[in-house]
C-alpha cells in the first residue's frame, strides 16, 4: 500500500458511505426489488411536464451557474429575493458546503442521536466535533438541542421539521418561539426536506434574511426528482453569498435545472402528488394495524411504524421485507430503531407490502 | 452585515467563479448567442442512445451512488479494474474531492500559468498555496513543473494533456519519460479532458495502478454530455478509494448515469464526432487564416487562434465576437492571451464565425 500524503484530517477518516444504495442490495440479492419504498423517493414520479423540459434540454450544454431562472422562480414562488437563495446539488451538495464554510477541526455541531446521517458525515469529514440530543417521544427537541448548542459553543445546529426518519413535526409557531434560545453566533440549519407533505403551519415564519436561520429544501421529496439532484438553501443574502466561495458553480446538471423549474410551474400536479401521499400514509398505516404494529403520524412521505420491540425484533421484519422484494429503511439508534420506516408508494407498491407483511413479522416472531 | 463565524479560511475566501457563463453574458446582452463556441462542450450533441437513455430514466429514483454499472463499463473499456475507477459530478468536482483529500493550509501544489483555473479555486479553496510555471512555445512544460514540485515540495501537480486553453499537447511517450523526474510523493494530475479528441499516442501508457498519477476524463467533451457533469478518475485502488472518505455519495444524477454509460457504448457514434472535430478544426484554422489570424495546432475540440499582438488586442477581437452573438472565450494569461480559443461547431456555427469575425478583426485593428 502506498503511503500517500493525504491530509491528517483526511487519513483518519473512514471510506464510508452514509446509506448503502438499494441497487447495491439488488446485486446481493441477485434479483430488483418488487417495491422501492425505503429512500423516501417520491413513488408517484415528477410532473410530466418536468420529464418534458429535461428531454428538451441540449444536455450538450453546461447548466447555467448561476441557475438563474430557477433562482428566480424560487423566489417568486417564496416570496422572497433571488439573493436569499443558492442552488446545489442536492440538500446533501448543500449540507457539505455549509459544513466546509463553517467547521474546522475540533469546532462543535450539535444534531439529533439518530437524525440524518450525511450531515454527520459532512461534519466528521470537517473534522468536526459532533454532540447529540436524544429525540424527545419520537420527535427532535428544540430546546435540547439549542440548550446543547450553547452549552458547547456549537456553530450550527441541526433540525429537520418534518422530521426524519420518524416522520414527526413541530409546528412552525413551535419552532419559532424556541429560537429565543438559540445562542447567538449559532445557525439553525432547517432541514424541510419534506415540507411539501406537511400541513400549512409547518413551516416556520422566519424573515428570510433572518440571519440566525438556513433552511434546505429540495426536489427530491413531493417533486419527484431525487435522481436529479436539485436542492436549494434559503437564507440571509450574506450567508448565502458565502456558498460562492465554495461551491462547483459548475455542478448543476442542465436537465435537472429544467425539471426542476418545470416541476416548480406545476403546482397542481404538486398537489396531486400529496393527495396521494396522504392516501398512501392512511393505507400504510392501515397495513401496520393489520400487523399488530403502531404506525407513527406523519407530516412526511413516509411513515416510521413501531414494531413494538427492540431494534433487532425490527431489524427482523425489515430483513424479511428486503428478502420479499421490498426496499425499506430503518433508524440507525435506539429507541427509534425499534421502528421500520415505509416510504409512500403508489396502491401496487402498497399492496405487495401488504401481501409481503404478514409473513416478515411471523419470521420475525419466531425469531 | 452578520458577523457569521465562518472559519478562517472561508472568511478569507472570495466570492468568485472561475467562469462566467455563457448564460449570464445572455442576459447582460440581451439576447440568445447565434453560436456557442466559448466552453468546448461538443456542439455535435451526444450520441441518440444517450438521450434515449436519459429519457427512458425512472428520475424519481436516487442514483446509484456506486456508479456500479458505469464503472464496470469504463473498467471493461480502458482494461482495467472498476477499483481503479472513481465516477464523479464532471471533472470540476473530482478535482475538488482530490484537493480536500490532498490539501490543507500551507500545503504546495504546481500547475502552468494560465492552466485550468477552476483546479487552482479548488487549492485555494483549501488553503494551498500554488506555484505555478510558464508555459514553453505555448505547451505545458513537465520538466519545469516537475522541477518545481520537487523545489517546493508539492502534494499535487497538474498537467492537462492535451492543453487547455491552448490545445496543445505531448506523446504519451514524452511523459512517460518525463514522470522519471516526478518527485517521490507527488501526485501528477493528468488531466485528459480532451483525451478523445488527440490521436493514438497522446494518452501516455501509464499503469492504472501506478500510484505516481491520477488521471482525470469526461463524457463533457467528445461524448457531448456537459450538462450531465459525469467524471471519473482513474488510479491506484488505494488512491480512488481515498475518494470514498469525502465524496457525495449520492450525488451522482441518475439520468445522467444511464446517458454515460449508453454513450460509452456508442463508440461508433463517437468516432463520428472525432470526424466532425477534426473537420471544424480545419475549418476554424481556415477562417482564421483568411483573417490574417495564426490558428495553433490542437489535439482537442478547439482550437486557439493567434492573434498576432497583445491580449488587449485578442480581448477586443473576442469582444467583437461576443457583440455579434459568438460565445468564445480566451486564454487569462500573458503569453497564451494574445489568442482567443474557438470551440469546435456545425457547420452552421463555423458559418456564423466566418460570417462575423472580419468586422471583429477590423474593429479590434481600428481599436
């Protein structure tokens, strides 16, 4: 092995990866999955007129550095200034930028023990020091985490609402009144990757140029375009400004900018889609019951069903989905790992999960 | 303005962008350009499978986020081993990923002056300080900059082969020769961007797992597909698998996988657009020659024109271009900036230059 000269950061760091990728278990498994319902992807697909505008793009073309009119759009569609807004390559693209801006080694983060997993990935690849609030009954606790924050001096801290992988909320009236706690010289990184499935009031009102807070959205979730890998960050003008010092400004896939900014345009369709979602959380609910599982409630394309034991029992009936063809996830730390978390999929999706359910749990029982 | 606790470096950073886009001069202007041939994207468009891959792509599905299937078909395609290969958003954003792995303050890297200027945002995004070494007779010179790495006791020193901006290039046989003066530990960047568009012999016989070299390629050029940003790299295993600790797993467009992988296998597709480069760089070698401009000779899909005084002089001509609606861009720095670079176009495009470059000439001449 040669003794490349990479950075000492570099060289204690793993290679990892935060999620292995349901392709890689197809190729263990030697067969595709029946039903994909474990990486909150949006089953229902994107607007056509998305799959419209990226056929139509000259894909021989770089995209637009500046995405500007997608910039633009967003805006309108926020009500607020193209200045507040960055685009990248997905939430993820954009948690790591923001992480490179603000954590050197040994500067201190503080996030959920069981929240998104490449948020930590980002931090430890910074060199980060990461501290961790237990979730509070299944819901991520603002004031913990904020009371973390200051008591370690923490530059960012991370929230997801809704959040994931359990599904649940706060509401924005919530999140409000908890950043009163929230120490000075800290952001809040506002994770609402899945805000367009949940209820009007969800989503704080917070001043864009509020400069205590960056919210991250994406068109993975509702719009149906996670393969395209288009995210964007709202933020005071200054903050969002600083994304320029980092960034690939040449990363954006061309296509994708037009889906997205087509899938944006269709606001009808958008609401179709979270019809179904909500149709979809009642039947998986449904199908939990049916089990003898307790679904959670949700404000998110997915929904987090309590197995009613530890996370190895949980674990059982995931390895006896995934063995049936069916694609799901799970939380990575107790107590949340005594769930499993089933992405909405379209009434086929759900109907092999219900045909597959019963006989996962069995196995799992008998143990 | 907010005092945001961005870490020293960050602060220290502009907020730039090694390129303007085409786009962006669009909108300063107020019109569509008539011809694009200021960012070398292959104007022959990518292969009609390409996009019936792309299309036929389930979008609402993440990635693969190991690029198996394309991986596996670059390995079979350059005979050698998947773990030699790392797939990544467009060269831009693999050079990224090979400075974080590389470079921390203080740490010395070489290129060329007046070489790939997104590498040297890259160093000085992760706070190295860069050397840099001047061209000879217009070509990058690996002696000299060999000679400089081991004088500064550089990590990293990059070599575009063939050249950008100026299109010229080395016999794979020359740097091989060459690398017996690279110094131990350091790492040639090989950047071969434009590696299709050269003739046999260019791309030097280097061992994939020969860990003194990485070299980097794309499907931006040649294969037409820009505006999906898919690179890969290609190395010692131990090397690549350094990329595994900082990359976006799930950052690669899943479209664009598919539309990689359907090019890659249309080899015969591409052997047409090699054709199609090899006649528009005669045909902009002729206009130039009619204008009384000196075209270089180029081993990729552009060619630089000489221009025959100083880079003021080059700036107005290309000025000109730009008022009559040609997109090209030029060289930054002194020698190369007496020239402009004009990318390979249609017949059509080349039609448009013919047509305006004169008046361009002329103005610039009256200056």
């Amino acid at each position: 092995m040669t003794d490349f000269r990479l950075t000492a950061l570099a060289a204690s760091l793993p290679s990892t990866v935060p999620f292995v990728g349901p392709e890689a278990q197809e190729r263990q498994l030697g067969k595709p999955f029946l039903a994909r319902l474990g990486a909150n992807e949006s089953n229902f697909g994107p607007s056509p007129r998305a799959l419209e505008a990226m056929a139509a793009t000259d894909v021989w073309n770089y995209g637009d550095p500046e995405s500007f009119e997608l910039r633009g759009a967003l805006a309108a569609h926020l009500n607020v200034s193209p200045t507040n807004i960055i685009i990248g390559e997905g939430i993820d693209g954009l948690l790591g930028y923001l992480v490179r801006l603000f954590v050197e080694t040994g500067d201190t983060v503080v996030t959920s023990d069981g929240a998104y997993p490449t948020f930590n990935y980002h931090v430890a690849g910074y060199g980060g020091v990461l501290h961790k609030v237990p979730y509070a009954n299944d819901q991520e606790n603002p004031s913990a985490l904020f009371a973390k924050a200051r008591e370690t001096g923490a530059k960012l801290v991370y929230l997801a609402n809704p959040d994931n992988p359990m599904g649940t909320w706060h509401s924005g009236e919530t999140l409000v009144r908890a950043l009163d706690d929230l120490p000075a010289g800290c952001i809040l990184v506002l994770d609402e990757a899945y805000i367009e499935c949940a209820s009007d009031g969800t989503a704080p009102d917070i001043a864009p140029d509020d400069p205590r807070v960056i919210r991250m959205r994406t068109f993975s979730g509702a719009y149906g375009l996670a393969g395209a890998r288009v995210g964007y960050a709202v933020g005071a003008p200054d903050l969002i400004d600083a994304f320029h010092k980092v960034r690939n400004h040449f990363g954006m896939n061309r296509a994708a900018q037009a889906g997205a900014l087509a899938a944006l345009a269709d606001q009808e369709y958008l609401e179709q889609v979270r019809g179904h979602v909500v149709a979809a959380r009642d039947r998986i609910a449904e199908i939990a019951l049916e089990n003898g599982l307790t679904p959670l409630p949700s404000a998110t394309n997915f929904v987090a069903i309590d197995c009613g034991r530890d996370g190895a029992f949980a674990k059982a009936i995931l390895d006896g989905l995934i063995a049936r063809g069916v694609f799901v996830r799970m939380p990575f730390v107790a107590p949340q790992n005594r769930c499993i978390r089933i992405s909405c999929g379209t009434e086929a999706d759900l109907d092999i999960l219900a045909a597959v359910l019963p006989d996962a749990v069995r196995d799992a029982q008998k143990g």
